[in-house]
C-alpha cells in the first residue's frame, strides 16, 4: 500500500490561512487523495478528496502536485474549532478502497 | 439528519467477560468499517464489509474477535473473551460506494475499559 508523510504537529494563528503537507511519493494512478480530521473526543469526518485538479468545498482546498507526489489542504481562515488531528489517505478506486489512517498531523490553533 | 449510531457509547468489563458492540450504519449506505484507537497505535482497521459480506478482516484477532452484519441495519463487533489490552476506542464508519471512492462518515466512537 502506498504511504502518506505528515509532519507530526503544526501550529498556527486563529484567522490566518493553514497549508498542511502531505507527501505521497509512490502513489499509484488508481490511488485518490483523501483527507479525513478528527476532532477532540470525536470520530474522524471527511474533510475533502481529490485525484488530479485541485478541489475546493466548503471546510477546505486541496492543492495537488502535478506529479501527485504531494498535496496540501489548505484552510483558508483557522478557527479554533479547526484544532484536530489531520490525515492524509491515499485510497484506491477498486474493490479495495479500504481507508487506511497514518499518524495525521496534530494542528494547534494560537488565539 | 443521518448519522452512523454505536451503543454503547461506554463500556467498562471485567476480563474475561464478553462484549459486543454495536454500529447502525446510515440508512441505504453500503459499506461499513470498523476502527480500533489507542494512543500507542492509532488509528487500526479492524474489518469491512460491502453489502454484508466482509472484504477484509485482516486487521483482526480471529482468537477472540468477530464482526458480523446480521441485517443492513446492524453491524455487530464483538470480543470473546476481553483482555485488559483490548481497551481502546472503537469506531465504526458507513459510506456508499457509488462513484468508486466517496466518504466516509463516522460514529461517536464506543469507548471500552476492560479490566
């Protein structure tokens, strides 16, 4: 299975945008990109998904690389409810598309 | 508002003891998940199944675990017998499988303490 690398941690400022990277660099053709956070206390929820174009609804971006070896989710404006922990999936299109969580990022939010 | 439902939502069990947890996926969806979380390891697959059937259990102690879907309301995990490290956050997730790779959507979690 194809693996994510995610920084441990990051912090950031309340209102200030937040790029989270992800590098997935044996990615297959058949793998999308998916990121999922998971809130203190609380299952992981969806956050976005994406295979080639950059994506855009209403929690977030995710920006891909041409060569899809990396992306980042970006939040546009961090709130201090945005403070979960991150992850980056890689998931396949086929009858395995299992979801497979790595370690995530844990985002701090500075007030 | 759909959502997926687990009970209990805490669970505290003397080893040895028997313990089934239950998941009720959001209605029409056709895959459901299930996840085990402790700090040491995160986030686990435990076993999926699409339309009832399992897929994949292979994340699964097959000595004292089991996962079943008995109907399409109800997914069942359950542990015979319990150890103390069998203590984790279990979670279980639906989703539908329409366009190949759609999301998932998560329960509260049932948190169990075995000791």
């Amino acid at each position: 299975d194809a693996k994510t690398t995610q920084p441990n941690s990051m912090e950031s400022n309340e209102e200030e945008p937040v790029h989270l990277p992800c590098n997935h660099s044996t990615i297959s053709g058949t793998d999308y990109i998916h990121w999922y956070r998971q809130l203190p206390s609380q299952g992981p929820e969806y956050v976005i998904h994406g295979l080639t174009s950059n994506v855009n609804n209403r929690m977030a971006s995710l920006a891909i690389a041409e060569d899809r070896k990396s992306s980042t989710l970006i939040l546009h404006r961090a709130t201090l409810r945005d403070a979960a922990v991150y992850y980056c999936i890689l998931r396949k299109m086929n009858r395995d598309d299992k979801i497979i969580f790595g370690k995530g990022t844990r985002l701090h939010i500075l007030p | 508002d759909a959502r997926v439902t687990q009970t209990p939502r805490h669970k505290v069990t003397e080893m040895g003891q028997e313990v089934t947890m239950r998941c009720q996926p959001i209605l029409g969806h056709n895959t459901v998940f299930w996840y085990r979380q402790t700090m040491m390891q995160g986030l686990e697959l435990l076993a999926y199944f699409r339309n009832r059937a399992p897929l994949d259990d292979s994340g699964m102690p097959k000595d004292r675990f089991s996962a079943e879907m008995p109907d399409a309301t109800l997914a069942t995990l359950k542990i015979q017998p319990s150890e103390p490290r069998d203590s984790a956050v279990y979670f279980c997730a639906s989703g539908l499988v329409l366009s190949r790779s759609t999301e998932a959507f998560f329960g509260q979690g049932t948190r169990l303490t075995v000791v």
